[in-house]
C-alpha cells in the first residue's frame, strides 16, 4: 500500500529566513510503506541539506567579498581555475558552455574579469584564432585562502566518516546533482 506525505517545504524555498512561515506551501510525495521512525530521518536529511545550502550561500558570499566579484564572476573564476589546477587550456567558449552564457556575455564577463585583475588573455597555445583564460596568481591566491579553509573543513568531515558511510554519500549527493541537471 502506497502512503502519500504531506511536507512542509516553506523553509527549503527560503521563507523560514524571511520570517515568512506562514507562507508554508504543502508538498505531496511518495512514501511507501514509510514508518514514523523513517519519515522522521528523512525530514532531517532534508533539513540538514537545507542547512547546508543556507551555509553554502554565506560561505558564497564570503568568497565574494575575498576575491571582489559579483556570483556569477565567481562561478567563471571557480571553474577558470580548477580547469588551469588540471593542466587545461582555458578559452571564451569552454567558460560559456559551462556557465551557458552567449559569446557576447562571455566577453562582458571576461572584461571586467581582466579589467579587475583576476584573470589574463593570451593567444592560445595551439590555435592562433582562440583565446587562452588564465586566473592571475593573486586571484588565485586569495581563492586558495578562502576556498582552501573549507575544502579541508570537507575533507575532515569526509574522513571522519567510515568507507561505506562514504560511498552512501556519494551515491545520495551524485543522485541529486543528476535529478538537479534534468531539471
């Protein structure tokens, strides 16, 4: 037999920050042959995510006012430089088919970027027609400073965990990044 639940989601779309509680939408969901016990764990995940997306976004805004940009600079500079810790060669066109932007956004994006400092153009090493993206050392350095503190934050949080404990993790954060992607 097939039970439906009745879930209080206001919080998870930002009204418990807005004092705003009472603009409490319902959500219906499958729960088959859910316990109390059960239903109960899973509103504490569902808690502990909402959680962590409120801290991700101070932690966000606190790497903005380190580096000096805007949310969506820091996003191009995220994936600018994690491409470059790779060995990669970074062009225009890679940052505007992962930030889906047009061509003429990218360079909006990429001149205020250079005019702030953060990042450099020169001519690619294997096509003389592209660009190459490279995030200053400064840039970086301040990205390592802020950034750095709360990856080894993770990474401690990780090792605390047993391997199995691990790869359920994994597996429950991959499955709602893919559900995410779809959507």
């Amino acid at each position: 037999m097939e039970e439906r639940i009745a879930l209080d989601v206001a919080h998870r779309h930002g009204a418990a920050e807005r004092g705003a509680a009472d603009d409490a939408h319902g959500l219906d969901v499958d729960a088959p042959d859910l316990s109390e016990a059960e239903t109960a764990e899973i509103v504490e995940v569902m808690d502990a995510l909402e959680r962590l997306r409120v801290a991700e976004r101070r932690l966000s805004e606190t790497y903005r006012g380190a580096v000096g940009v805007s949310e969506g600079d820091l996003r191009a500079l995220q994936f600018l430089e994690a491409g470059q810790r790779r060995g990669e060669v970074m062009t225009p066109s890679r940052l505007a088919g992962h930030l889906g932007i047009s061509a003429a956004s990218t360079t909006k994006l990429l001149n205020r970027l250079e005019s702030g400092g953060h990042v450099v153009r020169s001519m690619h090493p294997h096509d003389r027609r592209a660009l190459r993206i490279d995030v200053t050392a400064t840039t970086q350095a301040l990205m390592l400073r802020a950034v750095g503190r709360e990856e080894a934050r993770r990474f401690t949080a990780a090792a605390g965990l047993s391997s199995r404990d691990r790869r359920a993790v994994v597996a429950f954060l991959g499955g709602l990044a893919r559900d995410a992607e779809r959507s």
